[in-house]
C-alpha cells in the first residue's frame, strides 16, 4: 500500500509564482509565493537572442499577456517574435503585467490582478528579487519544443547556458530542472549528475504510439516499451528524480511503484485543481504539487 501524506507533508510548488492572482512569471507573483511559503518556485525560462536566461513559458511572446503601447499583441503576429530572436532590451519593452480579459486564458484566470508597466524579467532578477530575506528553493522548466527545433537553443545549449548559471548562484542543491522535452533533462545531468531532474508528461497516448518517432520524440528517442511501459520506470532508469505528470493521469500504481524506486511524484493541473482531484492525490502518497494560487491548498 502507498503511503498516504496530508496536506502538511506535501511540498508546495507556486505555479509561474502564483498565476491565479498575479501576472505569470513576474515579480509581483514571485513575492507573493515567497510571502506564501511556498517549498518551491516555479519559473518557466526561455533564452534570449543575445544569451539571457528570462522566465517565459511560451516560445514567443504570448498575445494573451503581451502588450506594447497599450495594446495586446496581435494573434496573426505573434508567432513571429520568439523569445530567442529577440535581445533582452527589446524584450523589456514589452508589458506582461496584464492578462486579455477577453481571451480564453482570461477567462481561465479572472481574479488575476493587473500591475501595469510589469516588465519580463530575467532569471537572475528572479533570484536576486526572491532571496533577499532567506534562500529559496527553485523548480526551473527548461523550454523547448522537439517539434521546433529552431525556435530555441539547442537542448545542449541550453543546458550549458543555465548550469553556467546555477553554479555562479550557489543553486545546484537547491534546484529541481524540469522539462516535457526530455533531451533537456538528459543534457544538464550530463554536466552534473547529481542536479535532481524532474520528468514532465502531459500526455501518455505518444508514447505508446506504433510510430517510433512520435513515441519516443518527447523522451529523446526512448520508448516506453523498452521499461514495461512504466513511466516511473522510464523516468528512473533515465536518470530522473521526480516523475511529474498532469494530475489526472497519474495511477495508485504509479505512485507505489514511484515510491518503490527512490521517485518523489509530483503533480500539476490544467486548468484548475479541485477539491476531489486533490482529495484523489493525497489518497494517493503525492510528494507535491504545483499550484497556481499557492494558498489553495
């Protein structure tokens, strides 16, 4: 039988800071989940053309949240201004500090709270801004797209980029890397075996996928079927610390067999956590979860 955790055992991750109540992956959102207490931080982090490392969870410049001059961006642009072509002081023209009221996301996110004129920041913003009273634990997502590969640096690159980062931070023992594009995780372990590395999964039917290239195209080329079709396994044997997959695609089983191999799982919602999804979890022995307003729980 899995162990069962209550809400006081379970680590707290504030979700791009705490989107529910604050624009994504800003300052204002990260001073909340600081001020929450949040075990972790969850920082979405793209790379500019000039080589900054910026919390960003798109590969562009989302329109949902993106205004210059006062106006959001228009959605037939956006794809035109990634994150990775632009330089950080073009970057910092941009507002973030505002969602679309009228876009699906607004509507997802009602009780956000507007702070205008709120520039992207950079990841060292992010940590300096965060860690004035004490250190704070992080959870960074790298953010590429094997579908894309032109629109980020390379996996390799990017590892490079962020361990450069880590080391001049002090952070390597106190950060968790992340990424549904694993060739991230496998990247970074590959400078530093010890940084504990956490396995995104957003949908299982891939990788079950008769077509090897769409089964093994999130996971590096790896299939499934090559660890029993476990995921806990899969995610063990290649070198993973947490398996982290959507809420409810998560299995009793999966959380013993997890627990079982030295996992810790966590778990994460799209769009919204409720109350008997939560109650499931818990039954289930989760580790943690990461949560959009981190006072939810």
């Amino acid at each position: 039988m899995s162990r069962q955790n209550s809400l006081r055992q379970i680590k707290k991750y504030g979700h791009r800071g705490a989107r529910a109540l604050f624009p994504e992956n800003t300052l204002p959102g990260y001073a909340f989940a600081v001020k929450s207490n949040c075990d972790f931080l969850d920082v979405d982090v793209g790379v500019t053309s000039d080589g900054i490392l910026v919390a960003a969870h798109d590969l562009w410049l989302n329109p949902d949240i993106t205004q210059k001059n006062g106006k959001f961006l228009d959605k037939k642009e956006f794809r035109k201004r990634l994150i990775h072509q632009l330089p950080l002081k073009e970057l910092k023209e941009y507002d973030v500090g505002r969602i679309n009221p009228h876009s699906l996301y607004g509507r997802l996110f009602p009780n956000q709270i507007p702070i205008p004129q709120t520039p992207m920041p950079t990841l060292q913003e992010i940590i300096d801004f965060t860690q004035k009273e004490k250190p704070q634990n992080f959870q960074i997502e790298m953010k590429t797209d094997p579908r894309m590969p032109h629109a980020t640096v390379s996996p390799k690159v990017f590892a490079e980029i962020l361990h450069t980062f880590l080391e001049k931070n002090n952070l390597t023992k106190r950060v968790e890397i992340q990424a549904f594009d694993w060739r991230c995780l496998f990247e970074i372990n590959k400078i530093d075996p010890q940084i504990r590395t956490a396995f995104l999964v957003y949908k299982k039917k891939p990788f079950f996928s008769e077509d090897r290239e769409i089964a093994g195209l999130w996971s590096g080329g790896n299939l499934i079927k090559d660890f029993n079709n476990s995921f806990p396994q899969m995610v063990k044997e290649l070198g993973g610390s947490l398996y982290e997959p959507l809420d409810r695609l998560l299995t009793k089983d999966e959380v013993t067999t997890s627990h079982a191999l030295g996992l810790e799982v966590v778990t994460w919602s799209h769009p919204h956590l409720n109350k008997k999804t939560l109650e499931k979890l818990l039954s289930f022995g989760i580790d943690g979860i990461i949560l959009d307003d981190p006072n939810s729980l």
